[in-house]
C-alpha cells in the first residue's frame, strides 16, 4: 500500500497564501477555482479531491506549497497534462515524489 501512497497526489507552488490560517476546505476551494480558471474543461469539483493542504510552516514573505490528494489518478493526471497553461504565471504542478526520487529526478535534468 505505501508504494503507492502518493500516487494521487500532486504539488503546487505559487499560489498566494492569505495572512490568516487557511483551513484545508479553504486551500481545496482556492485549488479548485485556480485549476477550473486555468485549464480549459476541467470542470473539477470539491469532491474530486480528497483533501489539500498547506506544506511546512507558515513565514511572512513567502507561499508554502499546497499537496493535493486527488479522488482519482484519472483526474490528477488530466491536471499535471495541462500544467503547461501555468508557464510565465510562477505557478508550479509537479508530482509528489520522495526525496530520493526528487534527487534522482533533478540529477537526471543536470545531467
């Protein structure tokens, strides 16, 4: 089961943080719109995702990434095809690798 825990899961980087807690149904909402906005028939609801969330703690300059646990791997897969409508808009959708898998893959792009 642990080996594919993360399956459904993808990273996003760059979406703006608001100053107070954000509650997870809040991070999912803001998920939800920006995705919908951005990607041309996605038509993606509340209950496609099974939970999101901020990462690490919270500083002043900066935004934490989100984790996104999706329902199915159908509907992460469609979101991380069409990331491509994010480039120049400093928002970022990769997958949910390990560190070692993470090292791996940023040794093979140097390389």
């Amino acid at each position: 089961m642990a080996l594919y825990s993360r399956r459904n899961n993808l990273r996003i980087s760059g979406i703006p943080e608001e100053q107070k807690a954000e509650t997870a149904e809040e991070t999912t909402k803001n998920v939800v719109q920006i995705l919908n906005e951005n990607i041309e028939d996605l038509n993606l609801n509340l209950a496609d995702i099974d939970i999101s969330h901020r990462l690490g703690k919270r500083y002043p300059t900066g935004h934490r990434q989100i984790i996104v646990k999706f329902i199915s791997r159908h509907i992460r897969d469609r979101v991380i095809r069409n990331r491509k409508v994010f480039k120049g808009e400093k928002i970022f959708i990769n997958e949910d690798l390990t560190k070692l898998n993470q090292t791996v893959l940023t040794t093979i792009r140097t390389t």
